[in-house]
C-alpha cells in the first residue's frame, strides 16, 4: 500500500516566497496547497486538510499570522485542525533586524509550534517540517 504524501499548506501573500517554496517541498515529497491570503487560506483548510501548515505572520495586517494561528488551534470551527502544526513564516527579522517577541499568554493567543525567519534555509525547513511531523 502506498504511503498517503503529506501535504503542506502555505499561506503567504508573497507570490515569490510561494514560488521559492513551492520546490523546496516537493523534492522533499510532499504534495503543496498555496494560498495567497487568510481568508483563501481558511477555506483550503477545509478543501485540503493539510497535514502541517506554513503560515506567514505579516499579510493584510500585521496580526492576521497570529489570529488565524490561534483560531486554527483553538476554535471548534477548526476542532479537526486543532492539533495540526503550524510553522509561522516571516520575514519580520529580514526587515528589521529582530524577531517578534511573542508571549502567547500576555497576547491571550495560541501560537505556532515552530517558527522560521525568511529566506528559509531548505535543508533547515524540511528538518523542522520533519521533526513537527514525526511527534
């Protein structure tokens, strides 16, 4: 029998990150789902069931990474996908020199399992990607 592709939804509004990504991905084996903002994004949740998702912080505002990280993990819309990982993609470091600081009890969100600086290292994604897969 053949073992099911794990697949991997990307949420990024950054064509070009998509398309930088996109390879990284499958020649790792996995199948990719794109889309290009949150609302695509919550409904290709339900269209493709990913198995992990790659989703970028900053998109229409500065906070809808967050939002929909929190809804995916913690509201029963989303109970089937609460549990799915989720690696927050941002290039917040890239433009600014540091990372979000981000305290999920202060914020009173839920946050993302691992989280990656953009341009992402390929052999660095997968090795995170594997690590979030295999618990």
């Amino acid at each position: 029998m053949k073992k099911k592709k794990v697949k991997i939804l990307v949420i990024d509004d950054d064509p070009d990150f998509n398309d930088a990504v996109t390879p990284i991905l499958e020649s790792a084996l996995y199948d990719v789902a794109i889309a290009l903002n949150p609302e695509e994004g919550k409904k290709k949740i339900f269209s493709e069931k990913p198995d992990l998702i790659l989703l970028d912080i900053m998109m229409d505002s500065l906070f809808d990474g967050f939002s929909l990280c929190h809804e995916i993990k913690t509201s029963e819309e989303y109970k089937e996908f609460n549990d799915t990982p989720i690696i927050f993609v941002s290039a917040v470091k890239e433009k600014t020199g540091s990372r979000f600081q981000f305290n999920t009890i202060e914020q009173g969100l839920v946050g993302p399992d691992d989280y990656i600086d953009k341009p992402v290292k390929p052999k660095d994604l997968v090795a995170r990607i594997e690590k979030l897969l295999s618990k």
